[in-house]
C-alpha cells in the first residue's frame, strides 16, 4: 500500500481519540511507519538518501521502543503493508505533519495524565516523535535537493 493511504489511515486513527492506551498504540504505529517510509527511501532511493534514510530509520527505532510494544487495541502493524513510496517529497511533508499532531496529542494527555507513570511515558513519546519529525525534515530536504540537482 503507498505510503500517504497509510499516513492518512494513521492521522484518522489518531484524531479518533481515545483513552492514553490508545494513544500510545497509535504512536507505535505513527514510529513504525515513519521507520518503514525511512527505510524505504533508504534501500530504494538514490543513494544521497541512504544516509538521512537511516537516520529516520535510527530514530523512529528508538521512539518505538520508548513508547513500548503495542497494548491490545493497536491493530494490525500498518508499516508492514507499505509497499511504496510514489512521491517521496509530498510523503514525507505528510509524514512531518503526522508527526506534529502526534507531539501535540501527547502534550494534551500528558496534561491530563492520571499518574506520574502516564506523564512520563507521554513526555517520553513526546520527545521521541519530535526527534522522528526533525528527522523526517532533514530527509525531506534531501529528497528536495536530489530531485532539484539529481532528477
């Protein structure tokens, strides 16, 4: 499945709400697919992106791990029907802004958190999903500079 439906799929799953467990699932899901499109660009884009394609790859990998495997409500893993990436540039722009209403959605539990474990979680995930999306910026500028000197 392209990238963008699975963006897309992903921002309705976030913005349908839910409890803190919820959102926690749908921020695995947001950091493996921000890994998979990363590595995509990576292993099948010319080879100026392999490296801020790794970099995604490295850092939605660490976010993965600091918002923990899936609770039962997380579905099926997303990512795992990616299979391309039609317009790397509009794909990561999309995937940026998935990013940034993750961060927010997770400062607006956080706030309203019910535990210090919850807090901390939350601010983690934060943190993580932020760091993805400048990630994300670096290799959308990449993508730019190659189809602007390299297509």
């Amino acid at each position: 499945m392209d990238a963008v439906r699975l963006i897309r799929a992903t921002r309705d799953a976030l913005q349908g709400g839910g409890a803190e467990r919820d959102l926690m699932a749908e921020a695995w899901q947001a950091q493996a697919l921000t890994q998979a499109i990363g590595s995509h660009l990576a292993l099948h884009g010319a080879p100026e992106l392999r490296t801020p394609g790794f970099w995604v790859c490295e850092a939605s990998g660490r976010a993965c791990g600091s918002t923990g495997p899936p609770g039962a409500g997380a579905g099926p893993l997303r990512a795992a029907i990616l299979t391309e990436v039609r317009e790397p540039a509009g794909t990561l722009r999309e995937l940026r802004e998935l990013l940034a209403e993750l961060c927010m959605a997770l400062v607006s539990v956080a706030c309203t958190a019910e535990s210090e474990t919850e807090y901390w979680q939350c601010i983690e995930a934060v943190d993580a999903a932020d760091e993805s999306k400048d990630r994300v910026g670096a290799l959308l500028r990449a993508v730019e500079s190659w189809q602007r000197h390299g297509v």
